[in-house]
C-alpha cells in the first residue's frame, strides 16, 4: 500500500534529449484560447495607440508657443555659456606668458 500511494504521486515527466525548441522531440506549446484572447486584445491596443499618434493634438497657435519656448530656452542656454566663458581663464600661448622675458633679442 505504501508503495502504491508513492507510485501515485511520483509523475513521469518525458526527458527531452538535446534542444527542446528544434527537433524530433521538440516541445511545442499549445496555443489556447487565451492566448489568442491576449494577441488579439494586443493588437487592438497597438491599432488605438496609432490611431492617436495620427491625429495632431496641437493647435497652431500652441503650437507657435511651443516654438517660442523652444528659442527662449536656448537663448538661455546660450547666455548661460557665455557666463561660464567670462569666468574661466583666458586661452594663452607659451610665447605670450613669457613674453615679458623677450625685451632684447641680442646675445650678452
């Protein structure tokens, strides 16, 4: 009796050899109604999701603002670099931060 109740619940699972996706003993899974439930309700959602994408939401005259926020964010992008370029050293050449030492060019 104990062997049975332990045979009962042991389930032999078939061992697959090799890949399970190609083969003579591939495993496919079924393809059920649910599934096809969710691909359909899948593409329907993309189909909606386009449908919105095609129609403009914007009028022309948010649309001319948004274009005048644009440029007034680059202007001040523009400003600020040139702040930060006012307070940086300026770019100097080897000759000119020793020029000073070049008053004469005759040998002593």
């Amino acid at each position: 009796m104990f062997l049975t109740r332990v045979m009962l619940f042991y389930v032999r699972r078939r061992r697959i050899p090799g890949k399970i996706d190609i083969g003579k003993h591939q495993l496919v899974k079924p393809v059920t109604a649910s599934m096809k439930a969710k691909a359909l309700a899948s593409l329907l959602q993309e189909k909606y999701n386009l449908s919105l994408i095609e129609r403009s939401f914007l009028t022309e005259e948010e649309e001319t603002s948004y274009d005048d926020s644009a440029q007034r964010a680059e202007e001040f992008l523009r400003l600020r670099d040139e702040q930060i370029l006012k307070k940086m050293f300026k770019n100097y050449t080897m000759e000119e931060h020793l020029g000073h030492l070049n008053i004469s060019k005759k040998w002593e």
